[in-house]
C-alpha cells in the first residue's frame, strides 16, 4: 500500500544536536529508498516541510519506518497521511465515471 506522508518541522525543539541526525536520517532514508520503501521524498518549496511518498505492508510497518527516522523526533506530532488507492481501482473509477458520462449524453440526445 503506499502512503503519503506530510510533515513539518517542531520549531519549539532545541535543534543544536540536529546536525548528526540529519545525517543518519539521509542514511537511512537512502536505505529505505534502495529497498523501495520509500517511493518518493521532497521537499515543500517555500515550508519548512517533507512529502514521502511509502510503500508499506500495512499501517503498522509505516508507523515503524516513519518513528525509526533520525529526525522523526524533531517533527511536529501531527503529520499528514493518506493512503493511496491502488492503480487498478482508480482505472475502475475513472471507468465507472466515462460509462456514467457516456450514459448521461445517450440520454440526453434522445430527447
């Protein structure tokens, strides 16, 4: 299942000791990315803020890839997360929406 996850930084926390764990948290972002954990991370231009993109077995793995980041302490407590639908039902949608169009319009040009 893949999860967005939108997070910003605490402004409240003492950040002198943040040096060394934005550096294990690079580590250990790149390590997720090699294992396809993490699909997609960015920066929010302009915010002080993050967008990861997980593919994760569950809410409880993507509770333990998020909480084992370096840096997960100086985030605020309230991230963001929304799980993504996969391919295939958003084809059924999209597919379901067209067939409802296509109906709408057969109707109407018979009247």
């Amino acid at each position: 299942m893949l999860y967005v996850v939108i997070s910003y930084g605490n402004a409240k926390l003492d950040n002198t000791n943040a040096t060394d764990d934005a550096v294990k948290s690079h580590r250990y972002r790149e390590e997720l990315i090699k294992k396809g954990k993490i699909v997609v991370h960015g920066h929010i231009a302009g915010q002080k803020g993050h967008l990861w993109v997980y593919n994760a077995d569950s809410p409880d793995e993507l509770d333990r890839l998020v909480s084992n980041d370096p840096m997960y302490p100086y985030l605020q407590n309230d991230p963001q997360i929304f799980m993504l639908i996969s391919d295939e039902r958003a084809h059924e949608r999209e597919a379901k929406m067209l067939a409802g169009r296509d109906a709408m319009n057969i109707h109407a040009a018979q009247q």
